[in-house]
C-alpha cells in the first residue's frame, strides 16, 4: 500500500482521537476530582465559613458599619480586631490584612485579601517568580509569595508572639482568599520553621485555610504540610488547577477562555508521571477541600458535598472547561456555598447536641484519621518516585540540603533495596511511637 493511501486513514483515525479527546473534556465535571475522597465532617469543615467572613471584612473600610457584609454580617466584634494594615503600611510588601482575636473560639488569626486588580504591588508579587526560581526546605515555593509572607511574618512575629502569651492555648490561624491564600500558605511555612520567635508555639497549634488557593509550591511540601495548610476549592476553580505563568493570565484577560482551553489541551497531553516528577511543578498546598454542588447535564445548583483527601496523584491536575471556572473563584460564592456545606453537615451528623466528652473525643479521631491519611500520602509520594524523596530531612521534607540540586549518585528509586532503605530511615526521621506503640508525626 502506498504512502498516499495510507494518509487518509491515519487522519481519519486522528480526528477521531481529537473529537474522542474533546467529547471527554467537555463532559469532564469538576466533580470527578474528587469522586473517590471522603466525607468531610462537621466538626473539621467548621473554621471555614467564619474565616472566610472574616477575609471578606478586610475589605470594609469601616467595621462598624460594613457595606458589604454577607446575611448575618460577618460574625465577628469590631472591638477584638487587633489592627489592620492597608497597602500604605505594607508599602506594597504584600496585601492588605487584618489581625484579629477570635475569642469565641480560642484564636489569633491573621486573614489575608485576594488581590486587587487597582493595585500594581499585588501584581508585582504574583509575577515576581520563575519556573525553579526559589527553594525552602527541601522544595520549591513561589518566589514573589515566600517574600511578601517573609515582610509580614517580620512585620507581626512580635504581635503574634505577645497575643498567643496573652492567650494560652489559643490557636494561631492564617487565612487567605486567591493571591491572599498563596501569602498565609506560605506564612504558615515561615511560622513552623520560626516558632521560637512565636513563643514556641507547638507545629499543632499552627493552623492555615488558603481558600481557592493559587499552586504556590511543590508537590513534597504540599503533601508534607497537609497537617497544618487546608486548601478549599469550589467546583471548577481554575487558578488551582493551572500551572499557567500568571503573566500569561493577566495578559489575556480578555480572552480568558481560550487560554485555559489551550493550556486545558496541552495538560492532557503530558503523562501525569511526567508531571509527578518535576521537582519544579508547583501545586494546591497542603490537604484539600473540594465542595462540589453541580452535575454534568444539570441545572443550577446541587446540596453541596465536602469532600476532602490529601492526593497525591490526580491532585487537579486538569482544568475544567466549564462557564463556572472564574465565578468558583470568587470569595463571596465560597462563603456562601461553605456555610450551605457546613449546615447540610451539622444536619446529617447532629440530631441533638453532643456532650462535651463526645465532642473531644469526635475530634481525636478526626485528627487520628488526618494523621493516618498523611502518612498514606507520604507513602504513595515514595512509591511513586516524586521528585527528592530520595535524601529525608529532619522535617520529613525531601532534600537536605536545600541549596543544591539531587545528586546523581545519591539512592535511585529505581533500586528495591535502596528504595527500602531510604524509606526505612525517611520513617525514622518523621514518625515516632506513642504510648500505645502506633506511629505518629513528630511535633
């Protein structure tokens, strides 16, 4: 058969693998990220809808009277915010945000805005960053991000350190909302490897909720830091899901759309194992929240569902083509579709109200099964072969040494003995035995 015959079938049989690719994506639903994860419950989800509240009041020009507050107003007293600090206090160093003292449930939390589109600082940080530009601990971490958390975390270190005195026992709390989210994901970095500066505040009393959070670092630190940084995502959120330069995105804000299809296109087209193994590719921080209220083929919204993981593999790695993926973005759709979750929770969990010792113990689970499902992560990070796993760190992040590059001759996964070593010693170095004998987390 000759050459000229053989084109018509092989484009015959490449349309046919375009339009098979096509129907695919277009019937691919937000939804199935996340089909096999499980229920959150009540108890764990709860922070998030006051946090998101209290993000939406760092918009408000004056507490006292909001202009913008949600049904119900935001739930918080004017009176326990600490101070507030704007674009001229921060000099363009980072966002603006607000430090305030939950005393209804025992916290400090710093909350952090998304960006503002008036302001060229915030694009400064968004863009200040380059594929492997900056390393911590033992990964990769968005450059612009890291620096403006750096400026803040100098900037209150001292306050914080003074409130948390004030207030044994008190959680500290970071939260933040798109550019907002990427600059408390990486506070929260910054407050582990400080807490000496925090009074030595335990690692499990740090905790961070980086709503529909931007993918600000690489795939070891995000699992390894799935104990202290949650990451909620509503249904079709694109800005978890691209890996696309964020010049690039404000480059084409006009046509918006067809680049995420474009870079929706080129995703599919990358083996996930490749992916996997890009110490360089930045991803959503630490264990995920996924709220998903709509079907393929339907109308208007769904009962929301919570659904969360700490994933590994198929962690979103490819964007939705769907009309919602920038509305899911926004805080104010979050808020309310999070406070819709959370009563759908309490409804199903909850008939009557649960005593105290029942509470406790409810939350010594929750936090037991999260220790569990870290570890499992941690596992599968090994098995398969994500990038420096192969040399363990004191905090059970994967390199050593975080100013160079994986040494060539240093143990290859590709050897079972070594592999079983180095996983033996990883172990070691990150878990330890509690009274009972079970292995936990080191604190």
């Amino acid at each position: 058969m000759s050459i000229a015959c053989c084109l018509p079938v092989v484009e015959c049989v490449y349309c046919l693998a375009c339009a098979r690719w096509t129907w695919q994506r277009c019937l691919h639903s937000g939804g199935y990220d996340s089909e096999t994860w499980g229920i959150a419950s009540a108890a764990e989800f709860e922070p998030v809808p006051r946090l998101c509240r209290l993000i939406l009041s760092v918009y408000e020009d004056d507490l006292e009277n909001p202009q913008w507050a949600p049904p119900g107003g935001y739930g918080m007293e004017p009176r326990w915010v600490v101070h507030r600090r704007t674009y001229e206090h921060t000099h363009g160093h980072a966002p603006t945000y607000l430090l305030y003292v939950d005393h209804r449930h025992s916290d400090v939390v710093l909350a952090v805005r998304g960006m503002n589109m008036a302001k060229e600082s915030d694009y400064a940080v968004l863009l200040d960053n380059k594929l492997g530009q900056r390393r911590f601990d033992g990964g990769y971490v968005h450059n612009g991000l890291l620096k403006a958390a750096e400026w803040v975390f100098d900037a209150e270190c001292d306050v914080l350190r003074d409130l948390l005195e004030k207030n044994p026992g008190y959680t500290l709390t970071f939260a933040g909302h798109s550019l907002g989210s990427g600059v408390v994901a990486m506070l929260a970095l910054v407050a582990v490897h400080n807490r000496e500066r925090l009074g030595g505040i335990e690692r499990k009393m740090i905790r961070c909720f980086a709503m529909a959070p931007a993918r600000c670092m690489s795939l070891n630190l995000a699992v390894r830091y799935a104990d202290v940084i949650n990451a909620v995502i509503l249904q079709d959120d694109f800005l978890p899901r691209t890996d696309i330069p964020l010049e690039d995105i404000f480059k084409s804000l006009v046509c918006l759309p067809c680049l995420l299809c474009g870079r929706c296109l080129i995703d599919t087209c990358i083996p996930e194992s490749v992916m996997l193994r890009d110490p360089r590719r930045l991803y959503a921080p630490g264990r995920l929240y996924h709220i998903v209220e709509r079907q393929p083929f339907s109308c208007g919204r769904y009962p929301p569902v919570v659904r969360t993981a700490v994933p590994v593999d198929g962690r979103f790695e490819h964007i939705v083509l769907s009309c919602n993926a920038t509305s899911d973005h926004a805080i104010i759709w979050i808020e309310r579709e999070a406070q819709r979750a959370l009563d759908l929770l309490l409804e199903n969990e909850k008939t009557m109200e649960a005593p105290e010792v029942q509470r406790m113990g409810n939350e010594i689970t929750i936090s037991r099964d999260h220790d569990e499902e870290q570890q499992a992560a941690l596992r599968r990070a090994v098995a398969l072969g994500v990038a420096d796993v192969n040399v363990p760190s004191t905090y059970g992040t994967f390199d050593e040494n975080p100013t160079s590059e994986a040494d060539e001759s240093s143990p290859l996964l590709s050897d079972s003995g070594r592999r079983r070593a180095v996983w033996n010693e990883w172990i070691a170095r990150i878990f330890e035995k509690d009274e009972s004998g079970q292995m936990v987390p080191r604190r």
